[in-house]
C-alpha cells in the first residue's frame, strides 16, 4: 500500500487562507471601538450593515471600518503578508548570512568538539554517570531561556540560537527537534509563565489598571511549575532519541545537521591569521568608546531597575578573552565574538530597549567580523552572506505565507466578531467558569491574533471591565490572558516566530505539529489548573 505522502508546508498554510477567506463569506464583520461611557474608555461591538458590505459602516464609532469578504484576495495576502512581517523576514535573512560566514570559518565545530571533550571529562565522575551531563546541559540551557522569556519576553531572539543549540543537540546524539526546545519551547514556555514579560504582562496589567507587575509572587509559581513540566518532557523525549535515533519523526531531515556536524577535530587546522589581530583592535577600540559614553547601563526588569558598568565590564572580558583564544587559534577568537554577542544583545534588550532591528544589526557585524578574523576578503563575505540568505530563504517565505492568514481575516473583517461571539458566551456562569472560559477565549484568538500585545489592546478592555461583574480580580483576567497568549504560540501557522523558528531548524510545520500536540494540550491542560486559585484562594496582588 502506498504511502500517503504529507502536503508541502507551503501547500497547508495556502489551505488555511483558503479556509479563512471562505470563512469572512461566513461569519458577519464587525468591529470592537472605543467609547466613552461615563467618563471611561470601553470598548463596544458594532456589526458592519449589510446595506453597506465593502464600504464603510454608518454605526457609531466605525466611519473608518472596511470589510468585504474575500476572495482573490487569497493570492495578494502573500504580498501583505510579507509586508506585515518584513521585520521577521529581514530579520531571518540577515542572521542567517552572518551565521553561514561564521559556520565557514569552522569556530562552531571546534567549540563542539571542545564541549564535547568536556562532558566526557565530566563523565568520569560517578555522580555525574548517574545524573548524566547531557540532561544537565538540557535543563541548564532550558532553564536560562524559559527565564528570558519570562522576564523580558524574549521570542524572535530565539531564532538566532536555535542555529547554535541545534548543532549541539545533534552532535549530543539528540535530533533537530530536542534543539528546538532547549531554545525556542524553553523561552515559549517562560513567555507563558511570564513573571515581568512587559511586551504581555506589563501591556495586560496597564490596560486593566492593575498596577505593574504586581502579582508575580503567584506567577512566579506558575512560571516553576510549567518550566518543570517542559523540561521533564523535553529530557524524556531527548532520552528516547538517544537510545533509537531512528525514532524521531526527524531522523531523515536532520541529515543536513548530521552531516554539518560530521567534520572531524583532526581536520580543523589551527591558526591565527593577523587579520584577525586587527579585527581584535579594531572592535576593541569601539567598545572603549561606547563604554565611556554609556559607562552606566540601567536594567529595567519589572518595576525595579539596577544600574551597573556593564559596557565596561562586558569591554574588558572581551579583550580579555580575545587575547586568550588569539594566542591559540582564530575559532576560539569567533567564539568570543560570538559570546559577546550574546552578552550585548541581553545588555542592549534589557537596558537600551533594543529590537529585531538592533539585534540583527549586532550579528551582521558578527559575521562580518567573523569572516575577517579567518582572513576572508570582502568579496568573499559577501558572496558568503549571499549564500547563507539563499539556504534560509525558505524559512523566510513561510513567515510571510503564514502572515497572509492573518491578513485575510482582518480584511475580511471577522476577528472582532469571532471574539464577539466567544465573550458572550460567559453570561450567566460561575466565577471558575467564566474564568475558564476567558482562558479559553484567550487561546482561541492566540491562534488568529498571536501577537501578545496587540491581543492585550484588543481582549482587555473588553474582560477587565466584565470580571468586575462576574466579581473575579482583574489580576486572574491578566493570568487567563497570559496563559492563552503562550501556549498555543508554540503550534498556530500564523505565528511568525514559530515559523521561523522551524524554517532555520529545517523542521516541516506538520512533523512539529506531530511532535508538539500533546505537550500542548498537557500545557492548556495545567494552564486551566493554575488559573483556579486566582479565583478560589487569596493570594498577594489578586
């Protein structure tokens, strides 16, 4: 019997905008607005008339709507949807020419080969035998991103270090998909639990007039419990791999990661060109600048906020360690580059409010410092940089494909009245109930609106003042809102993070679906569990 073979990705997510167009032939447009209603902001529904489809709306408040349903429209959504997530696909693009010239000058497989030569030095310890290296690693490496998540909501950063973590992974003797989760799910995962994620909590908490970040002594809760969860299931999952590779739905695909990691510690020739010493002075000479510009760096994490000399302290570890790794060989030097990296992006997210554009600007030097350092010409970075952007295309046009989703629905006008429709379905039930059914809601719109702020303006002005009603703490609508933006992020085709992410990990969306569902529904399923006690128990800042 044949095998039945599983549509392209591209073809599924060209299915679900089909399935979305016919759907604004469906469900009637309306539109929430904001009014002012005794002195405060609330939003109301509005349907669009009839009389007036594709045209603007004579109802109050929304002269300005304009909806029609669609149809050929499935085919200029791909321009829209591209438009609407240029930053991500730019973003893709970049990282990926500076990671192809970083991984050319073969710093990566010698920094495997190094820590890998270090777990089996580890390995000799009885203790360490029983526990096993590997699982540390996992849970250190997981346990480090589901904190960034939680604290500064990090999300598209994770697709740089997923072109790091994956390698690893595999040349640990797990697949492609145990990589993906030590970054990505790890983060996803904080991001759900968000103890001061501004870009969720921060966002939920000021539209609700909660004041900031309170409550995070039961979040914090929350944030264990789920990092647990995710990282049981996580080494589970990696230990059943290790013992039968050929297990993993990801065994045939990751043959492009298998043979990268293939190179041996014999055949890397080590060197130090004097190229690379200039590229040393050079960077050094702007970091002393901008650190006595900006000698004091202050953290804003939630409420309170640190201020340290860490450009200074970051300039002399870097020098430091670049007069280390020069005298042994240039990989060990693009290594340093690399942690540097890592440790600016953190500084420049949590103390200068840096974004996608920042970020990828930092791995464009990167890899054009990387390149130098092995002594590359400039034409020959370039023709590098080209290269890496043609093998991390595909990743970038599914985020754009998977954007025109979104596009579709909100052109046709059905998003409000989707989440119209879902909200008066909380009438007339209990305190847990309802608070459930906001959860519920919440999950629901995180799959067509996966944008955690934009649903927070969207959905909070409508469940804040309706908890008053139903007397449930605005602070356990916050929570519902926070659990329904994280976890189904980690599977909706409309999320371009997630897309993304799968793009660079070379994982097709169905086999992540394959993989990811249950763990999923595990995670909704404590998600409900959690939200219980917001409603039952007095707890600190609820």
């Amino acid at each position: 019997m044949k095998k039945r073979k599983v549509p392209h990705t591209f073809v599924i997510v060209f299915f679900i905008i089909v399935i979305a167009a016919v759907l604004t032939w469906i469900i009637p447009p309306g539109k929430y607005v904001s009014e002012q209603v005794d002195g405060e902001t609330v939003m109301t529904f509005h349907y669009l008339d009839e009389s007036n489809a594709g045209g603007p709306s004579t109802g109050s408040g929304t002269a300005e709507f304009h909806a029609e349903p669609q149809t050929w429209q499935i085919f200029s959504a791909f321009y829209k949807g591209f438009v609407k997530q240029g930053n991500i696909i730019v973003f893709i693009l970049i990282i990926g020419g500076a990671f192809w010239i970083m991984n050319k000058s073969k710093a990566i497989d010698m920094g495997i080969h190094s820590f890998l030569k270090f777990t089996k030095r580890l390995e000799r310890s009885p203790l360490m035998q029983k526990i096993g290296v590997n699982n540390i690693v996992i849970i250190l490496i997981m346990l480090l991103f589901s904190l960034f998540g939680s604290v500064f909501g990090m999300s598209e950063e994770t697709i740089a270090f997923a072109l790091i973590i994956i390698p690893l992974a595999v040349s640990m003797g797990y697949d492609s998909i145990v990589g993906l989760c030590m970054v990505y799910v790890a983060a996803h995962i904080g991001f759900s639990g968000a103890m001061l994620n501004p870009f969720t909590i921060g966002i939920a908490q000021g539209i609700a007039g909660i004041p900031l970040f309170t409550g995070i002594g039961y979040r914090a809760v929350c944030w264990a419990i789920l990092t647990v969860v995710g990282i049981v299931f996580v080494l589970w999952y990696a230990n059943k791999v290790k013992k039968n590779p050929r297990s993993s739905i990801m065994y045939e695909d990751d043959a492009y990661w298998r043979k990268s990691a293939e190179v041996k510690e014999e055949e890397l020739e080590r060197y130090t060109p004097r190229k690379a010493w200039w590229v040393f002075a050079f960077l050094t000479v702007v970091l002393i600048v901008f650190s006595v510009l900006y000698p004091m760096t202050t953290l804003k994490i939630g409420n309170n906020e640190t201020t340290l000399p860490l450009l200074p302290i970051g300039t002399a570890v870097f020098v430091l360690l670049s007069i280390i790794t020069l005298r042994k060989t240039v990989h060990y030097f693009v290594l340093t580059l690399l942690f540097a990296t890592v440790y600016f992006l953190v500084v420049g997210v949590l103390g200068y409010e840096w974004y996608i554009m920042e970020i990828a600007s930092l791995f464009l030097v990167l890899g054009i410092a990387s390149g130098l350092s092995v002594d590359k010409s400039a034409s020959d970075i370039a023709k590098l940089f080209l290269e890496g952007m043609g093998d991390i295309l595909s990743a970038a046009v599914i985020v754009g494909l998977s954007g025109g989703i979104v596009i579709i629905l909100q052109d046709g006008g059905i998003i409000d009245t989707i989440l119209y429709g879902l909200s008066k379905s909380m009438s007339n039930m209990g305190k847990i109930a309802s608070a459930e059914i906001m959860y519920g809601i919440q999950t629901l719109i995180n799959i067509v609106i996966p944008s955690g702020s934009a649903k927070a303006a969207i959905t909070m002005p409508i469940m804040a003042p309706f908890s008053d009603l139903i007397g449930i703490s605005r602070q356990a609508t916050v929570v519902a809102f926070q659990f329904g933006d994280g976890f189904t992020n980690m599977i909706t085709p409309t999320s371009g993070v997630l897309m993304a992410a799968l793009g660079v990990a070379r994982i097709p969306w169905e086999k992540w679906v394959r993989f990811i569902w249950k763990f999923i529904l595990v995670l909704v399923v404590i998600g409900a569990l959690l939200l219980i006690p917001t409603v039952t128990m007095e707890l600190a800042g609820f």
